[in-house]
C-alpha cells in the first residue's frame, strides 16, 4: 500500500511504467532442486540470510520453499524430507517483460515475500522483492531528480545571464525645466558605465535617451524616462501626458520640428532628435495620442564586452 499512498506521485507513477520486473529483479537467484531435502533447504536459506527458494524440477519452476513451510516439517519431525513434499505450490510468478506496476500490484495482492520472475516459456530468470523494488525506484528517482536539478540549475543560470536585470531607473521629467534636462541621461550613462558596459553601448544609449529626454522637456507636458539594464540590453521607455505627436512619420524626419524661435534660440529644434534616437536604436518605437507620447528603445549589449 505505500505505492498508493504517495501523494503527488506523477514521476514515479511514470518510473513504474517504465521500469519492466527485468530491470529489478535479482538475476540467477539460488534454487533447489525438487529432490534435495528439506533440511539442505533450511541449510542454505540461512547461509544466504533468505526466506524462500524456488525450487526447480529439471530447470523448470514448480515451487518455493518458505521459512513456513521448513518449520512445519520441523513440527513434524519431517526435515529429511523431499522439498517436493512441504514446498509451497502453486508459485505466483511474473514474466521479466512485465512492467514494475505488476509486480507491485502482485506484492499488495498476495502479501508473499518473493516473486519467481520466468519467461515467457517458464524458465526461471530471476526472483524480485519488495525490497528490490523500493530500492531501484529510489536509484531511479535520484537519478531522475539529479537530472531535474541539473536543468533546473543550467536554465536558471541562463536565465540570469539572458534576463536577469541589474538595475531598473525611473526619473521624471518637467516641462521647460531646463536646469533639470539631461539628469536622467546623465544617470543613465554612470549606472551602465558602473556595470562595465561597452563605450559604444553606453553613448548610444545616451544619444537616445537624451533626445527623448529632451523632447519631453520641449513638447510634452511632463512624464518620466525609465531605463531597464540587463546583461541582454538597455531598454529606454519615454512616456509622456500629451499632447502627443501628430505625424510619427513626419516627427521622423530629419529636419521636421514644430519648436518655436524661442526654443530655437536656446538650441534647440533642428528637427533631428528622432531619427538620430532611431539610429542609435535597435529597436526603436513610437506610440502617441493626444493623451500621450510613448517611446520605446532598445539597445543590445555586447555580450563579450560584458
Ligand atoms: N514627446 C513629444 N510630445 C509631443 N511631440 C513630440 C514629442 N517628441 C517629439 N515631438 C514632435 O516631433 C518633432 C520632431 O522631434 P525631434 O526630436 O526630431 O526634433 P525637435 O525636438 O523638434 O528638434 P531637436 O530634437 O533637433 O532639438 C518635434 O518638433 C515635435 O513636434
Ligand atoms: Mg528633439
């Protein structure tokens, strides 16, 4: 019955399927032969530490001798007697080709120690117990686990190299607050130059951010800029209040801008923040609406500069 009372017991459910009585049993076990007598039985029973010997009659299986069946012909004052005469018959058998689950089944339904396994044209093969059974199901389980947890480890592993983030940045941004612009930019390039990203990477990721910082600054009515830095890249999300932009494509263009002279005057509005943020992107994205502008950018790291 503790096979049938193991909770969640999927794996081993599918180790018992899979196993067959030939990969547990114990092969070439000790037998007797039909003649010999009881007490040669005893005698090897104990030599051996067993509690059952299948007995042969010319190579074929006809009975098992059990401790019980040794102290009966004690009882009687019989141990010189023939196995043949005190031998356990009919023997229940399993066939080496079955699977585990049989066996076990056979071991919750007859309650007996020992299973002579035979093949299919009833030579004997081996014998299986309980414990046999127990024990390669725990071999087998380890060695199932060992293999999980090495998958479970390598794929954590790459999931933290691929993945894993090493630092996520939010900064807002103010309309017309000059004396702020470019903070979020600036804090951008220090946290990735602190994790040792390529210089390439890093002014590319701060053209990009820069620009959008910026743009939000200039033409919007205020958000924020959030940076996520992981081993895989840089990802640059700009997302504003509005008013949004009206022609993404043309906002694109290099020379197309919508500033004022004022804004001009400060230096700002040659119209090429966009499609220089794109350039600098691998990807690159833009989402508006008269409630909002979002931007996305990404920027993958070199692996070997990391
Ligand atoms: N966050 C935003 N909200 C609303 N409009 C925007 C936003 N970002 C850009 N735009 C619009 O897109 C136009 C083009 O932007 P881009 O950054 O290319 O040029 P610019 O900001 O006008 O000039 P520069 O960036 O060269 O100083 C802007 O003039 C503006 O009309
Ligand atoms: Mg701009």
């Amino acid at each position: 019955d503790v096979f049938q009372q193991t909770g969640n017991s999927g794996p081993i459910l599918e180790l018992i399927y899979k196993l067959k009585v030939a990969d547990v049993m114990t092969h070439n076990p000790k037998t007797i032969a039909v003649h010999n007598t009881m007490r040669d039985a005893q005698k090897i029973m104990r030599e051996l530490g067993i509690s059952g010997l299948p007995v042969l009659d010319n190579s074929r299986l006809v009975g098992i001798v059990t401790i019980g069946n040794i102290i009966d012909a004690f009882d009687a004052g019989d141990i010189n007697a023939a196995v043949k005469n005190y031998m356990s018959t009919p023997v229940v058998t399993l066939e080496d080709d079955m699977p585990l689950s049989y066996a076990i089944t056979f071991v919750n339904k007859y309650h007996f120690r020992r299973y002579p396994v035979i093949s299919k044209t009833g030579v004997l093969l081996g014998i299986i117990t309980a414990t046999d059974i127990i024990k390669s199901l725990l071999i087998e389980m380890n060695t199932e686990f060992t293999k999980l947890e090495t998958i479970f480890k390598k794929e954590t592993e790459k999931h933290v190299e691929q993945e894993g983030i090493l630092e996520s940045l939010q900064f807002p941004t103010i309309k017309y607050d000059f004396e702020h612009a470019g903070t979020a930019s600036t804090e951008l390039k220090n946290t990735l130059k602190k994790h040792g990203f390529d210089n390439a990477i890093i002014r590319r990721a701060s053209i990009v951010s820069y620009e959008l910082e910026l743009n939000q600054i200039i033409h919007s009515d205020g958000g924020f800029m959030q940076y996520t830095i992981s081993r895989k890249g840089v990802e640059i999300l700009a997302k504003d209040r509005g008013p949004g932009i009206q022609d993404i494509q043309l906002a694109l263009r290099e020379g197309f801008s919508t500033a004022n002279d004022w804004i001009r005057s400060i230096g700002f509005g040659a119209g090429l923040g966009l499609p220089n943020a794109r350039k600098s992107s691998d990807e690159f994205s833009i989402d508006s609406s008269t409630r909002g502008t979002m931007v996305r950018a990404y920027i993958f790291a070199q692996p070997r500069e990391l």
